[in-house]
C-alpha cells in the first residue's frame, strides 16, 4: 500500500483538480429553445430533426437540454428534457436513447401557447448553462423570433452572454413579412443587437445542413 504523504497528497489531489478542469474545458453544452406558440407548432417535426442529429453530435461528458418556448418560459417547468452524459459511451448510448423518448412524448402530446417568451428562455439557459458549467456554451432558438409577452410580464432585462454562443435555427418567414420584408429583416437585426450588447455571438441558421460545423468547433 502507497502511503500518502503530505505532498503526494498535495500532487494527487492537484492532478485531480486539472483533470476536472481541464473536461470542463472541453466539454459541450447545449440548451435548445423550441418554440410552441400559435401556427409554428406545425415546425415540430424539424424541431425533432435537429434534437436527434444534436444527440448524435454530442459526446459522453456533455450537456443536452431542450426547453419549450411558452407564455412564461423563465422556469425549470418548461425544461422537456436535460442530461449530462456518461462517460461510458455505452451508459451515454443508453442516455440518449432515453432522451429520445422523452422528445418523442413531448412531440405528440405538445399544445400551441398563446404567447412567446423567448428572453425568458434566455434567462432561463443562461441559468441553467452556467450551473453545469460547460466549457463550450450554445444556446439553439427554434422560432420565428417574433416575441410577443403577456401583460405584467417584465422581460426588459439585458442578458449576460458572455461566453455564449446563440444561434437561431430555421427562423420561418411569417405572412407579414412576405409583404413587407422589412419586419423580417428588422426582427433579426433586434436580436442581433440584444445577444452582442450582452457579450454573446450571434448565428442563424435556415440551412440545417450548415449545423454540423457548429460541432466541430
């Protein structure tokens, strides 16, 4: 039996630290924001695309977490699915495979919201993200990006996003901006500006074949 002096102690325990730190580092996190307001539930099954093929992008040590869009989405409540995955690619395979299940129950028993709280999914993710503290943080929106806030809800709260990346995914065009492209355009620019002045970088994404290089960087 080695025994432990007070400096191999020191060592052993060092060497512990920096390999934690050093998974956290390079480990993975992402939390999906799928929008379930009025027409845009019609999306769902490309909603289910992206949360499979995210799944099979993910490696063991991972965070996945998806999280409905609704009338009040700052709450643990609207979080469908979460999981940090095993080390053990088998234990991780098996976790997945759940995870799926999950999805799949959300999807068939999912009722459209009446308004869209997408900053208080935000603020949700944020939350959440920083707990897990993953070293590489994507926060995916599944909408329309038009957020439309019930009465007495305050949502005019800046978003710390550093470190963050955001990324807008299959972002429909709604009728009204068929006929005035402006509002689409606007609508873009005004989420742009709300994720850089909070220090996080901005995507969006139309071309779901354009998603894989976002996991490899």
């Amino acid at each position: 039996m080695i025994k432990l002096t007070p400096s191999l102690l020191i060592i052993t325990v060092t060497l512990f630290l920096t390999s934690c730190s050093q998974q956290t580092a390079y480990s993975r996190g992402v939390y999906m924001l799928v929008d379930t307001s009025g027409t845009y539930t019609r999306e769902i099954a490309q909603a289910q695309r992206i949360i499979n093929f995210t799944l099979a992008k993910l490696n063991p040590g991972d965070t996945f977490v998806v999280a409905r869009v609704d009338t009040g989405s700052f709450s643990e409540k609207d979080i469908v699915q979460k999981q940090t995955f095993e080390d053990r690619p088998s234990m991780a395979n098996q976790q997945k495979r759940l995870f799926r299940e999950g999805i799949n129950k959300f999807i068939n028993e999912i009722k459209p919201s009446s308004y869209t709280d997408i900053t208080g999914g935000m603020l949700q993710a944020v939350e959440f993200m920083n707990e897990a503290q993953s070293g590489i943080k994507t926060i995916l929106i599944f909408s329309d990006l038009k957020e439309e806030i019930q009465a007495g809800y305050n949502r005019d709260i800046p978003l710390n996003l550093d470190g963050y990346r955001v990324i807008a995914i299959n972002v429909t065009k709604l009728r009204s901006d068929n006929i005035d492209p402006v509002e689409y355009l606007d609508r873009l620019e005004n989420w742009r500006n709300k994720v850089e002045s909070g220090g996080g970088e901005w995507q969006v994404i139309n071309d779901l074949e354009r998603l894989e290089p976002i996991f490899n960087s």
